[in-house]
C-alpha cells in the first residue's frame, strides 16, 4: 500500500505551545485553517517562514520540532522542506538577506558579475555575512522574473535588471 496520500498523524513529546508564541499559533492557526483538519501539515512552508521571520530570520531544530508538533507530522518531513528550500536557513543570518539569482537567464545577464562585486565590495561570499551582520549573501536558484535579469530579492522585495551601481544604492539604504 503506497503512503503518498495518507495523512502524516503522529503523536510528539514535545510541548507544542512551548516555543511558539500565541501571535505565532494565531498566524500558524489562519494557514491551517486552508485544509481539512486532518491535512494541516500542508501548512507547514508557510509556517516555518513565520516561525524564521519571528527568531530573526533562521530556524533552530528546536523550532522546527514545534511546528512539526504543531502540525502533527514527523519532525524528518519538516527537515526536509526546511533543507530542501533555499528560502529557509538553518543557522544565523545577518539583519538582511541578499539573493541573486544565478539561474541561466540571470547568469547571462549579469548575475555572476554582481556576485563579484559583492564579493570583492563587501568582503561576503554567497553563504555568509557581512563583518557588520548587516546582510548575508545567498545564491537562489530561477526567482520567476527572467525577462528582467539579473534579478535579486532582498528580504521579501524583488529588484530587476540590477547593476553593481544599484545594487550598491540598495545596500546603502539597509538599516
Ligand atoms: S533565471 Fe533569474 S529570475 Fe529566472
């Protein structure tokens, strides 16, 4: 019998309530209520993107294992949406993340020169952070805005046709 389409229950020792507060449960909660009941793991992106942005950008194990918790499924599926993409980090980030597309529309266009120039202007390579903690640089993988390439999301904004020029201007304005 294939498990593909049967529901993740589990039952887990950890507290479910302990490391997620109530704004959070409340956020988690609007998402979950998208499904039915017995399919609320389907919430789980939206609710390891909240529970990131509310730990200042990255996910411990622990907090993966409360929404794994919270949404009743093995704490190795929420691993693995967690490792698989590339928009959740798994150790500490600077106050800002940079990502610049390095898909084929965008290498073409220009993205491997504004890596370099961040790389040789701010002294980060993609996969760290600034000395300061002001940005960490990330490589992503297509961003769905090819015709405008290079494209680069900073934060939650996307920015198109970026040059070192803009690029720098962006970054100056980060707090
Ligand atoms: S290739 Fe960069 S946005 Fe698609």
């Amino acid at each position: 019998m294939s498990l593909r389409n049967t529901p993740l229950g589990l039952v887990h020792a950890v507290d479910k309530e302990a490391l997620l507060t109530a704004e959070l449960r409340a956020a988690i909660d609007v998402h979950i209520a998208k499904y039915p009941p017995e399919w609320k793991q389907s919430a789980v992106m939206p609710a390891l993107t909240l529970v990131q942005d509310h730990n200042g950008g990255w996910l411990t194990r622990e907090l993966m294992d409360a929404v794994a918790a919270y949404l009743d499924m093995p704490e190795t599926a929420v691993y693995e949406v967690a490792t698989f993409y590339a928009m959740y980090d798994l150790e500490p980030v600077g106050r800002h993340k940079i990502c610049v597309c390095n898909s084929v529309s965008c290498m073409l266009g220009g993205a491997e020169d504004l890596i370099a120039h961040l790389e040789s202007t701010y002294g980060v390579h993609p996969g760290g952070t600034t000395a300061d903690g002001k940005f960490t640089l990330k490589e992503f993988e297509c961003l769905g805005a090819c015709r405008h390439a290079p494209a680069v999301m900073i934060d939650k904004g996307y920015h198109e046709c970026v040059t070192p020029a803009d690029i720098d201007r962006i970054i100056a304005d980060l707090d």
